[in-house]
C-alpha cells in the first residue's frame, strides 16, 4: 500500500477561524503583518483555500499569498516562504474572490424553506498535507461564550458544538459580500448531522483522490467505516491507498466480519494482509475465514453486538436505557431475551418495545418461537433459513440455547468478495 501520497506527508490538523485570524505572519525571521482572511475558491463539495490574505501597517498594500508558499502555522505565527513583499501584494480584493471570514463569519444560516436556524459563529479549516480546505461551520452558541471567555459558563449550561459539514451548504450566492448574503443549507436542519452513509458513498466518489480523504477523516469512526463499506471497489483501492494501513484498520474494526471481508477483498492480497495484521484478533480470524471461503463456518459471519437483555426486564426501563444499550452495536432492531441463566428464550422487536405498555416485562410479550442457526450450519443454510423466514437477523445457539453470534442479512445476503490478486 502506498503511504507516499502528498497528504500523507504533513500531519492532518483542523483549526478554527477564529484562533487564527489575526495571528502574526512571518517571512526569514521577521513580522510582515498579520492574517486578515483566507480566499476560498468553490466548485467541489469541499472548497480549497488557495491564499492567506495578510493585512499590513502604515498603508503598505495587503498581501495575497499563495497556500503552495505557507510553510506551517505555528501556535504564535504563520511562516511563509517568499521571493520579496512586492510579488503579492495585491492593492484590491480580486473580483470573484471568496473570504472566509469577510463573507461567512456572522452570516444568517437559512435551511432548504427558507427558515432562519441559526448564525454562523466560527468557520472549520482542514489542513491535509500541503493543502487547506474550508471544511465547515459552526453554528453552535459555544463558540460565541468562548470568545467573551466565558467558557466555563457554557460548560455550566451544557452548550454544545454544532459542526456542520460544508457539504451540507449550497452554492453561495453570486451577490454574497461583506454585508450582504446568506449561507444555505441544502438539507432541513434537523436532517443536516445525519446524512446516510449511502449518500455520503455518492458524494465522495465524484471527488477528486485528495477531497476524498479530506472528507472521510472529517466522519467520527463508526460513520466512516459505514461509509467506506458502501464505496464502490475501485473507488476503496484509491481511498485505502491514500491512508496508512493502521487508519483503514481503525475503521475495519467497526465493521462486522462479513463488511470487513467485503471491503478487504476489493484490495489486493498484500494490502488487504497489512490492514489484516492490525485489526482485532477474532474479527481477523473471522474475516480471514470468510476470504478464505471456509463457508463452512458460520460463526465467522457473526457479530457479537447485539443487544441482549433480561426476560424481567420491564419494557418502560429498556425503553429508557436504549440509547446506552444500543451503543456500539452492529444490530439494534431486535432484542435478544435470556434467562437467568443466559440461555435465550424470546426475542422482541424493535417496534414491539416502542408500542408496549412500559410496565410489562419482556417475557410478556416476546417471540418465543426463535428461528435460529447452530454453530455448524453453513452459510448456504442461512442464506435459506433468511429467504424462507424473511428476518433482518438469526442468532446461532448452541445445544444449551446460549447466543454464540448473530447473523445479519444484510452481511449475509449482499456479500459480494472480489477478490483481486
């Protein structure tokens, strides 16, 4: 795999800003003047920054420095490496020019009818290997006691971020300036933090090798790896090659075994073996058996996380615990009933727990008749035990009922294992 692309080359960084605006800027150990703004340019899901305007004193012109002659930016000051002062100073904004901080910071944010939800109080910027990208806005309250340094008061009051992704902003308008303008979102708020990773599959492959790795590291993990499961195979060999095998793996230990085979298979059989040696043990192991074809196995088509629960739990207390039972699991729309003993007995739809009085306990109203596989089954019998039941997921029990794994269809009906040499 190879790890020599130019965003791999200097670490990946996000700032804000506001926490860079204004800091000094420096050319062969002296101040030339101070960052007044960046220039973006629009065009893609994610647009690129392609100057720092530097503001100087006593009438000197501004400064528009190309982001190929910024060195790094440091926690006090912004190197940058250039001929002379007069090579970019620039006496007015280029007309078309986009400023970040000009034109977005303060700036109403409307949704997809034109309400009015919020302000844009601070801009994201994403540093990946040489280049920068405006990669979002803030449109949380937050930011707004930081900058009165009152953030212990927004601690006091559960404040919270609200970062969104600029792929979630339309077009800016031709006519958008200083005073004039608004920023659209191109979804309803309410929708804007939880784009499907099927879309998000759509939009990362119409960009360009380097937009797409930007992107992907914006996602938390779990996002991410969904996503890249839903990337077409040639698109996974350019975005894999891009990351180092110890990312992909990050993001392939999210996975259950069946969508970690799915995706390593798309690789050849080196780079697949290297993200391989750095997942977990068992899901290795399982993943392994499935690239190997050892269908034969059925527990290395299972996942462990799932949601099993008590059959005296009462369905009010399950209900108010979900959120932190279905944390981290790979299935939540039905839940496994045990014994005490752990040997399960029911299940109960996710549907089921949503419409039940909350005072009844899960054995009231569970299914009983659990259709299930045994650990020695094939993967042809749950391919049929899907087909003639229509579930969305089979345990497999052993001989004393207690759960060993749980099949997905999803996992199991949708394999596709191209295995590329």
């Amino acid at each position: 795999m190879s790890n020599s692309s130019e965003t791999n080359t200097v670490a990946n960084r996000t700032f804000r800003l506001r926490d860079i605006v204004g800091r000094k800027v420096m050319w062969n150990g002296r101040r030339i003047g101070k960052l007044a703004d960046l220039i973006f340019e629009e065009g893609a899901p994610i647009p690129h920054v392609t100057h720092f305007l530097v503001h100087r004193s006593f009438g000197d012109p501004q400064l528009s420095v190309p982001i190929g002659n910024v060195i790094g930016i440091g926690e006090r000051a912004i190197d940058v490496a250039i001929e002379s002062l007069a090579q970019f100073a620039m006496p007015n904004l280029a007309e078309g020019n986009l400023l970040a901080r000009d034109f977005i910071l303060n700036k109403k944010v409307i949704d997809m009818e034109d309400r009015e939800v919020s302000v844009v109080f601070d801009v994201t910027i994403l540093q990946v290997g040489r280049k920068f990208y405006v990669s979002g806005v803030d449109l949380g309250r937050r930011v707004f006691f930081r900058r009165l340094r009152l953030g212990w008061m927004a601690d006091l009051l559960h404040v919270e971020e609200d970062l969104v992704s600029w792929v979630y902003i339309m077009p800016l308008p031709e006519t958008i300036g200083s005073f004039r303008g608004d920023v659209k979102l191109n979804a309803l708020r309410k929708s804007v933090a939880d784009m499907p990773p099927v879309d998000l599959a759509d939009i990362i492959e119409q960009l360009s090798d380097d937009q797409r790795s930007t992107l992907l590291k914006q996602l938390d993990v779990e996002t991410a790896s969904d996503t890249l499961e839903e990337i077409e195979p040639s698109f996974q060999r350019r975005i894999i090659s891009l990351h180092a095998p110890r990312e992909v793996a990050e993001l392939v230990d999210q996975m259950t075994p069946p969508q970690a085979a799915d995706v390593l298979s798309a690789l050849s059989r080196v780079d697949a073996q290297a993200i391989l040696d750095l997942i977990q043990a068992d899901l290795r192991a399982k993943v392994e058996a499935i690239l190997h074809e050892e269908k034969s196995a059925i527990l290395s088509y299972a996942t462990g996380r799932v949601i099993s629960v008590s059959e005296h739990e009462r369905i009010g207390a399950v209900r108010d615990g979900f959120p932190a039972l279905a944390a981290g699991m790979d299935f939540i729309h039905y839940i496994f009933v045990h014994t005490p003993e752990r040997r399960i007995c029911g299940i109960v739809d996710l549907r089921d727990l949503l419409l039940r009085e909350p005072s009844r306990a899960l054995k009231d109203v569970m299914n009983s008749s659990v259709v299930s596989l045994s650990p020695d089954d094939t993967l042809r019998d749950a391919q049929d035990a899907f087909q003639r039941y229509g579930y969305r997921a089979l345990p497999i029990l052993d001989t004393a009922k207690l759960l060993k794994g749980v099949v997905l269809f999803r996992d199991i009906m949708q394999l596709r294992h191209r295995v590329v040499d």
